[in-house]
C-alpha cells in the first residue's frame, strides 16, 4: 500500500550548497558534487531504494546487476533534474536546449476557447514542464499539494522567484476543488498529477506496469464532470543538457461519469506506461507504488 506522505527528502543546507556551486561555478561542480549525493543515497537510503530496486527487477525486467546500476542513476538523475530546476526558474545561464513535442495541441486546446486538463505523473522534471508553459502565454493553474518543508519552500522561492502561473494548492478543507471548479469555469488550463494520493483520498485500482496499483480518483472525476479537453503531458532528461516535452492529443471524456473516469484512468495509465518502458530511470516514485 503506497506510503506517500507529501513531502521530499532534502535539508535548506543541502539545497544552500547546490545553490552556491550553481551561483559560482554552473551546472558541471554542481553535477560533480551530486555524484557523491546520490552514492550516499545509494548506499544508505533503504527506504527509497528498495521500492525503486523492486520496480526495476520486477516491473522492467533487469537482472540484478543492471538494476543497481539503474538505481544509482535513478537518484542521479534526480538530483539534476532538482538542479535543473533551480537553474530554468532561476533564469541562470545555461546550455539546456528543449525540444517540444505535441505543443500543438495544448495551443488547440487554447484556441478551442473551453480550457482543459493537463494531467502528468511523477516521472521526468515537472517543474521544468510547467515553467515552460509560459510559451503558452495563456493562465495556467498547478495544482500540487504543498508538502514541503517551509524552511526550504521560502529559501528555494528566494532563489527561482515567484512561478509564473497561479498555484492551487490542495488542502484539507477542500477549497482546492472550488479554485479549480473556477478555473474550469473561466475556460482556463488546469495542470495536475494523476499518480499520487494522500491517505484518505478516494482511489481506483487499475493494472498498472503489469500488478494493480491504485490512482487517485480526483483527477479523473474531475475530466468526467467538466468534459473539457484532457492532454498527459511531460518533460523527459534525455541528456545533460537536453529535454523533451511531449503533450498528447486532447480527448474530451463524455458519457455516462463512470464511464468516463474509467477511460480517462485507462488513457493515462497507458501513455505513463509508454514513457516509463521508453525512460526507466526516470521514475521518481520512492514508496510502494503497487499493492
């Protein structure tokens, strides 16, 4: 049973020294120190490292060998795309390039005028993708849970600035679900992961990778009720300098409710399944994502 409690691993100090390699040096001692970082996780964080080891083995069918090596660059990987983040919304000098795959049809969904959904999952760098809708040049609303440590949250908001969208977060008296019944209503862009839930949140379980997992049911009831066009989106490392941003095409889910929310469920886990087998490393999920 998935154990997720909101909140990422890290310290203000540890985000402090990335952020002072990053201010007097760039990205390569910033990446050379995070070799080091993602050993020690490697080595000593169990916790994650057992589920991301599991899934490895059993879901993309790598022998032992490979799936330690593959779960030294999962949390390698990780770490840049942390880095990488800073330095997009921090507007730091870089060398990334981007290449943007479906944008298309996230402009058709803005010119169709009836707002949408952009649903993504917890694989690749979502920051960066969100950052990047600016060249959308349209209102766009994340809706995250805010389960970050304050201390962090405040120091890393110091450094990258505010985003450049409006930011719905989901709390516990549900007024999330008003922001975003408005949101819909002024035919705005609503982006939100669909492969997360807190203890508590209603769930579907679905196949997922081959062994049934459970998603939360919100996302997907949402596409259901408001029946305006739904794209999966995101953005994949495919070098250290390189991104690659996918949006598949918008399908509106009508019908009977029910029935919508099953075919929304089972359009998106089809397009994660795609990505995850396409970039393995890349899944970022550090808990028991599967019953």
């Amino acid at each position: 049973m998935p154990s997720w409690q909101g909140k990422s691993k890290g310290s203000k100090f540890g985000y402090s020294c990335f952020v002072f390699l990053l201010k007097h040096g760039g990205v390569v001692p910033a990446y050379m120190l995070l070799r080091f970082v993602a050993f020690y996780f490697f080595a000593f964080s169990w916790s994650s490292s057992k589920p991301v080891y599991h899934y490895l083995r059993t879901k993309i069918g790598y022998s032992r060998g490979r799936a330690l090596l593959s779960l030294y660059r999962n949390y390698h990987v990780f770490g840049q795309t942390l880095i990488d983040k800073v330095v997009v919304m921090a507007d730091m000098s870089n060398k990334f390039t981007f290449e943007f795959e479906g944008e298309h049809h996230l402009r058709e969904m803005i010119a169709g005028g009836k707002g949408g959904i952009l649903l993504s999952a917890h694989v690749g760098n979502w920051e960066v993708a969100g950052h990047l809708f600016k060249r959308l040049q349209t209102r766009i609303n994340i809706v995250m849970f805010d389960g970050e440590h304050q201390r962090i949250k405040d120091y890393l908001s110091g450094i990258t600035g505010d985003r450049n969208m409006n930011v719905i977060v989901i709390k516990d008296d549900l007024s999330h679900i008003y922001a975003i019944n408005e949101a819909l209503s002024n035919k705005e862009l609503v982006c939100m992961h669909a492969d997360r839930f807190l203890p508590g949140n209603k769930t579907v379980t679905v196949p997922f990778l081959g062994q049934d997992a459970r998603f939360p049911l919100g996302p997907f009831l949402l596409a259901a009720t408001f029946r305006v066009p739904v794209s999966v989106v995101f953005a994949f490392k495919e070098s250290s300098t390189h991104y690659h941003f996918f949006a598949t095409e918008p399908r509106s889910y009508h019908g009977r409710r029910n029935q919508g929310v099953e075919t929304a469920l089972q359009d998106f886990v089809h397009h994660v399944e795609e990505k995850v087998y396409r970039y393995p490393v890349q899944w970022f999920n550090y808990y028991d994502f599967w019953e």
